[in-house]
C-alpha cells in the first residue's frame, strides 16, 4: 500500500564515533568526543541544519561507558540549539516516577519543548549498582513501566497550564486550585503528589519506546508516540509496522498518533564504490579476537574455535531470554544469519556496522530509493539514523541524502514548529486531571 504525501521522520542516535564497533580506530574520528559537549553540539547542529527532527542518547546503569549522563548532556545542548528535538533513555526499574517527571518537565522547560523520553525497562542488569538483590524478569519489568509511566504522565498533569499566576498587586503567584495531588495507589507505586515543577511546555515530553518482544510492542500501543525498532529486512518492516498500528485502535487511537523509526545504520557516498570502500575501511579496523569474544556470549559454544569463513553455529545459539538485555535483538540478528546463510566473518561484520539493525551501503540515491521503498509502502515513518562515522556519516546524510529526498517531497524544508511534538505532527495532550476531577 502506497502512501501520497507522506514525509519521512528522521532521528539521529549520538555516539561520538559512530555506530560501526571500530569507528573509534579510524583516523578521522574523534573518539574522546562524548566527553566533549562542543564536539556533540556540533554533531546536534549538523542534525538541525538538516532539519532533523530529533538527537536520541542511549544510557544504562552497568558497564563501562565514557559518555555524559544524559539530562545534563542534553540540557546543555538545549542552550547550544534551536529546533533539534532531544531525546533520553531513561529506564524504568532504576529511577522513581517523580524524579523521572521532574528532570524531563525541566529539560522541557530549559529546551522550550524538544523534550523526549525514550522508555526502557531495564537492558542491562544493574541490580548491584542499586541495593538489589537480583534484575527483575521481563514480565515484572513490563508490568511495574505501565504504572511507572502512568503515575509520570499523572505528575506532569499535576498542575494545570495556567496555575502560575505572578500577580504581584494580589501578591499571588500560583492559583493553589489550579496544582492537585494525583493520589496515585498502584500495585508497584504510591504516589501523592503534586510534582514541584510547572507542567511541561508540550504537556507530556514525547513518549519513545524501543522494545519490539510482544510486551514492548503492547506498552508501545498503550503509550507510546514514537517507536525505536530493529528489522533487517523489509517484509520484517512491513509486519511489525501493520502489527503495531493494528494495535492502536483498542485503546482509542489511530494509526497517525504512533510514529515508527526502525534503526538504519547507512554509509553513503556519491557512488557505490565509493561506499563499499568505505565499508571495507571499516571492516579492515576490526579486532577480530574481540569480536569473536562479544559473539560468543550469543551462543553456547565458544567461536575462537571455529573457522570465519564457515557457517554460523545457529544449532548452539542461546535463547534471546537468556541473554538479558535487549532479548529482541537477539532474535533479528540470529533470522539474518539464517536467511542470508552467513559465514561467521560476514555475521561480525553485519553487526558491528548496525549492531541489529539495518545496515545499508551505497549511493545517494540508492540510499534514496531505500528509504522511499520503505516509507511509501507502509513498513515505517521514517527513520532512526545510527552513522557508522561521525561527523563525516552523519555530514553525507545530512548533504547528500536529505536533499534527494526533499525533491522527491518525501522531507521538510522547514521546520514545521518550535516544539518536538510540533514537528512531528503529534497532538499536545490534554491534561488528564482536569477531564477526571469535571466527569
């Protein structure tokens, strides 16, 4: 089904060397740039020159990570910008509701509305960096992110638009009928009430969701307005796209109200060659030792021993469940070596330029004509662009393929507001209290 008149959505996921795992090895990448607030302000203006719509930062709570965390990153490139939308990762098994409402009601705030958050339950085990005796389960984790998210949502609505008065002759600066406890009594939360900051300029900072296990793809129905996803191929696009949307109508909403980015990780050029060589800069970085190591915690057998150019031990893999983490994941990269009867050289290499997502390598316009394939023929909305280099993968998307799509009409030529929500043709949401507390 072909769609007229629809325009692509474009994110972009920060990572100061790029999203190819050796980008950090290539002379002209600057690694040390996720410390470096003017290096990822650059990247965030490149991003905005383009028109983008967003800059998404990943963050967990286990591991080693040289990078900033990320409401201070992004309330820094909040005064650094102007348009760019700025989206974190917050999960929500290590954080309590009324932190989480306050930072993003503040980062709204700071950034006049680019404000997201994109919600996770946990991808990483954590547990002992926090007082806890062991990671929930996926089910527990899912159940306790629907209230967590509902008592957030009740917190921003806590105060009506228009409860800061500032009169000074009345000396009267907040209209206290107009800021409410939300009284909440869960199974997993209670909370009175009201959060201590104003409601937020978009009344609800953008709700992202990147799960894509049957539970991430029902909390991302029920709440979600934007959806980071991974699909290698097309077909798989088109399925969890027509499966999602289906999804909407039962809890009163339509098909426009939920946006869905598939992660695509390009390398362009004006030629193909020219990308393919690229590409093999890159694959040429890899340390292969370490590679086979990281994959090795895929499967139940150790693959130091086993030849590159043979096949993939898919028969020793390990359930996605006992992995951890992102279990979705597992199973996206394990169908492609199965489709594609990869070798497990050609395996390390498809994932360490996308990490399960799409990878794709060529020209302008067959990069184009990607992109048009999958937004025309209803398999996504646009996409979350993960370059394999920054800056210089992040600069020839922003050059060469965004002005391609722009003459085919399928992109902006201008922003279209000044908030997130705006720009991505999302609806201001109603405050939730005030419709209650009148039925």
């Amino acid at each position: 089904m072909t769609t007229p008149g629809k325009k692509a959505h474009f994110n972009v996921f920060l990572r100061a060397a790029g999203h190819h795992e050796a980008a950090w090895r290539h002379p002209d990448v600057y690694p040390q740039g996720d410390l470096d607030i003017h290096y990822l302000a650059e990247m965030a203006r490149i991003a905005e020159q383009g028109l983008m719509d967003s800059v998404f930062l990943a963050d967990g709570y286990a591991g080693k990570a040289a990078k900033l965390e990320p409401f201070t990153q992004l309330s820094a490139l909040a005064s650094l910008t102007e348009h760019i939308g700025l989206i974190a990762t917050v999960g929500t098994v290590y954080n309590e509701p009324f932190h989480v409402a306050r930072q993003f009601a503040s980062l709204d705030h700071i950034s006049g509305g680019r404000a997201g958050w994109n919600i996770v339950t946990g991808a990483g085990d954590a547990s002992r960096n926090f007082s806890r005796a062991a990671h929930p389960k996926l089910e527990e984790r899912y159940e306790g992110a629907e209230e967590f998210v509902e008592v957030v949502k009740q917190l921003w609505d806590s105060w009506e638009d228009d409860a800061l008065l500032y009169d000074k002759q009345a000396g009267k600066l907040i209209d206290d009928a107009k800021v409410r406890d939300i009284g909440f009594r869960g199974e997993h939360y209670a909370v009175k009430g009201p959060l201590n900051i104003p409601r937020p300029p978009q009344g609800h900072p953008v709700l992202v969701q990147a799960g894509s296990s049957e539970q991430g793809k029902e909390l991302a129905a029920r709440t979600a307005e934007v959806i980071f996803t991974a699909q290698q191929t097309f077909e798989a696009g088109r399925l969890f796209y027509t499966d999602v949307k289906s999804r909407l109508a039962r809890y009163g909403r339509s098909a426009d109200d939920l946006i869905i980015l598939p992660g695509l990780s390009p390398i362009v050029a004006d030629t193909e060659a020219e990308a393919r060589d690229l590409e093999e800069e890159l694959n040429s970085l890899i340390d292969m030792d370490k590679a086979l190591d990281r994959m090795s915690e895929r499967f139940e057998v150790h693959l130091s021993g086993c030849p590159l150019d043979g096949p993939v031990p898919l028969d020793q893999a390990k359930r996605p469940e006992a992995l951890g983490g992102i279990s979705s994941r597992q199973g996206v990269i394990l169908d492609a070596a199965r489709r594609e009867n990869m070798t497990i050289r050609q395996l390390i290499y498809r994932h360490a330029g996308g990490h399960g997502h799409i990878t794709f390598t060529g020209s302008t316009l067959q990069t184009a004509d990607f992109i048009e394939k999958w937004l025309r023929e209803g398999a996504s909305d646009g996409f979350n662009i993960l370059p394999q280099t920054f800056p210089h993968g992040l600069q020839a998307f922003v050059s060469k393929v965004l002005p391609e799509l722009q003459n085919r009409g399928l992109f902006r030529t201008a922003y279209e507001g000044r908030t997130l929500r705006e720009n991505l043709g999302l609806a201001r949401p109603a405050n939730t209290l005030i419709r209650n507390a009148t039925v």
